[in-house]
C-alpha cells in the first residue's frame, strides 16, 4: 500500500445554517505522513475530515489528493477510507467477513477475499482471530479489525476520527503503538483526529493545531510543545504558566516584558514591539527553584506526588505558578511558610500576543 499527499488550499467550510466551521485553511500533508489534527471539541477537525473524505463539499477551495482535484468525488470514488469512533462491525459476521466486507463489492471472489483478510489481519497482530465474531474479541482487538477493515480497500489516505476515544486509558496507550506501527508498515496516510494530546504527541509526525475553526500552528510535536506560536497552542498543548504583561524592551530574537510580578527575559519569536500586551508562557519543567536569569518570588500552596513526578504548585502575587520536578530525592525542599526563588532562563520561556492572531492560520499552515 502506499500513501498519497494531501492538500488544502483555501479551504473553508460553512454549513448551510449560515456557521463557518473551518475558515480558509491551506495545508500540504505529506504522502505516507502520520498527520494528526488536535483540537478541543467543535474547533472543526470533523469538518475538514469529511471534506477530505468527501462526505461534504469546501464552499471555497479546492482539496487535492496525490495531486488530483477532489471537487465532486464522492466518498466511494476518493482514494480514501474513514474510522469512525463508533466502529460499525457487522455483529453477525465473522471477524474475516467484517475485514473483508469492501472487497465483495468490487467483485473479488471468496478465495481471495479471505486470503486478503487474512493478510489484513496479520498485520493488525489478529492473525488466529478470523473466525471469531466481533463480540468475542476485546476493545482493543475490535478497533484492530476496524482498522483492517478500512485497509482492504487499500486505500492511500486513512482518515481517523478520535477512534481511541472509547477504550480505557492502558489500552488506549497500547493501541497508540499499534496504531503508529500500522502506520509505519503500511505507508499509508493518515489523518488522525483527537482532542488528546498526548495522543497527537506520541504518535504523529507533524500535528495541527486547532481552535475555532483556524489551523494556529503546524509542526512536529516537538515544534508545537516547545516553540508554540499562539497563546492557544501554548495553553492547550500540555501544561503551561502564565502571565500577564506588557512589553518593555525588545533585543535580538528576545524581550522584556513588565508584569505585576516583576520583568521577565524570553523568547520574541513573533518579534512583538515595545508596548504590545503579550503574555509570557514557561512549562512547569523549566522553572527550577534558585535557577536561571527570570526570578520569581513565591510561597508553596500545594505539593502532589505523581510518582515519578512531585507537582508543586506555588502562588506570588494571587498568580498560581506550577513546577514539576522529578520525584528523585534531589527535589529541593520547600517548605509550606518560607517564601521561596523560583527561576527559569530565558530561552525556556516565550512571549506571544494575547490578542486576536497576529497572523492567519493559513499564513501559519504555509510555514
Ligand atoms: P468534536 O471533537 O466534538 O467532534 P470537532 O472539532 O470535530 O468537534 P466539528 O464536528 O467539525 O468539530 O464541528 C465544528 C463546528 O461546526 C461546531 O461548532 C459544530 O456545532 C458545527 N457543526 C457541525 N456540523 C454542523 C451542521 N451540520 N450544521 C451546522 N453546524 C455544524
């Protein structure tokens, strides 16, 4: 099998009620990429999912797949196929029959048809499973027949929406793997759909970010954790420390920005002038007590242990500020009265603008 690249150019899609789920998006997906989109509920990732799968139409735009124009292609003529959280299994048929089902309307006989399910279901690690029925089988094992089911009709881009989101969190951490090896053997597209992030981390190769119907930020999942561009991505991609501010001086790729808690050096990647109002963000990772050139003065209100974690969680000034360190003995003390220094470098931390997008997500999306 192998996968075909995607694109989007301009695309935006209004629904007949007047709502404009998705606002003009380009964005080029790679051929055989792990492509997710993250987002929080009703930013629009089902609505450009189903365009792709075209199970509706852009009202503008085009979308392309392996080069070719999709306008007016229904689902059945695209090269695509498309898992739905709920998996739709045939209750009645026999695991095999369920993968095979697609093949016997293209007119591939019986023999052949179980040979290739077979196959399907080797890849999917359900080799011995064939013969069972999808009630006999786990979650887990359900969303792997799932999964083969949409590649017998070997399809060149996979569309997946949220389809972990029904199992527990053990084995949804284990289909994540499977998924991602799947992936990887088969060469196909995908497009993955979740609101998770550790989900979208783990698995992808690149990720977008979604809010309100706008691509914010396009990049590895390395890229969006620690080079966020949008105070939304920085918010909702892992947890994050705020504050308020305004800023003072600019120099060279970094600035100064004045808050009630004192003036803070960081990152400008959006290269904000004196005067802007900006926000300052730094994860609970990079603020180490008595270190780094941005200090903070602050009283400890909560310790919780995480296991490998310690999770302290102080307060300056009525701003909560978190702080992760590891759970190794070398955590520094803190005890609950004396006020404590907490530090963090300036490369660790970034500012962004609070206001609306200094620029469009499609001008974000052709980074
Ligand atoms: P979720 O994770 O909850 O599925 P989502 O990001 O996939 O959310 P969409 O299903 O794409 O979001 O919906 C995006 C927005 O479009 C939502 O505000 C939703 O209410 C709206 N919407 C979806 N379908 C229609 C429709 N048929 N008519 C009008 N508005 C719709």
């Amino acid at each position: 099998m192998r996968g075909k690249d995607v694109t989007l150019e301009g695309v935006s899609i209004t629904y007949p009620n007047g709502f404009t789920a998705v606002k003009p998006t380009s964005l080029r997906i790679e051929a055989g990429e792990f492509f997710s989109i993250l987002g929080p509920s009703g930013c629009g990732k089902t609505t450009i999912l189903r365009a792709v799968s075209g199970f509706n139409e852009p009202s503008e735009g085009r979308i392309l797949i392996g080069g070719e124009d999709m306008a007016g292609r229904g689902p059945n003529a695209r090269p695509t196929a498309l898992i739905f959280q709920n998996l739709a299994l045939f209750p009645l048929m026999p695991v095999w029959e369920n993968v095979a089902f697609g093949l016997e309307a293209r007119g591939i006989g019986k023999r052949e048809r179980r040979a290739r399910a077979q196959e399907l279901l080797e890849l999917v690690a359900l080799g011995d499973q064939g013969d069972k029925l999808p009630s006999e089988l786990s979650g887990g094992q359900r969303q792997r027949v799932a999964i083969a089911r949409a590649l017998a009709v070997e399809p060149a881009v996979l569309l997946l929406d949220e389809p972990l989101s029904a199992l527990d969190l053990k084995l949804r951490q284990h289909m994540r793997a499977e998924l991602r090896a799947i992936q990887k053997k088969t060469g196909v597209t995908f497009i993955y759909i979740t609101h998770d992030q550790g989900e979208a981390l783990t698995m992808s190769d690149r990720i977008a970010v979604m809010n309100n119907g706008v691509i914010e930020q396009v990049g590895t999942g390395d890229d969006v954790y620690s080079r966020p561009r949008t105070a939304f991505a920085a918010s909702f991609v892992g947890e994050i420390n705020r504050i308020d501010g305004r800023i003072e001086s600019v120099d060279n790729g970094t600035a100064t920005i004045a808050t009630d808690l004192g003036r803070f050096r960081a990152r400008n990647p959006e290269q904000l002038a004196p005067g802007a109002q900006a926000m300052l963000f730094v994860r609970p990772e990079a603020v180490i007590p008595e270190h780094g050139e941005n200090r903070i003065a602050a009283r400890l209100v909560r310790r919780d242990l995480e296991g490998a974690f310690l999770n302290l969680f102080f307060e300056a000034k009525g701003v909560e500020f978190a702080v992760h360190v590891t759970n190794d003995g070398a955590a520094p003390e803190v005890s609950g009265d004396a006020p404590v220094m907490l530090g963090f470098a300036a490369k660790q931390a970034v500012i962004l603008p609070t206001g609306p997008l200094a620029r469009t997500g499609q001008e974000l999306a052709a980074q």
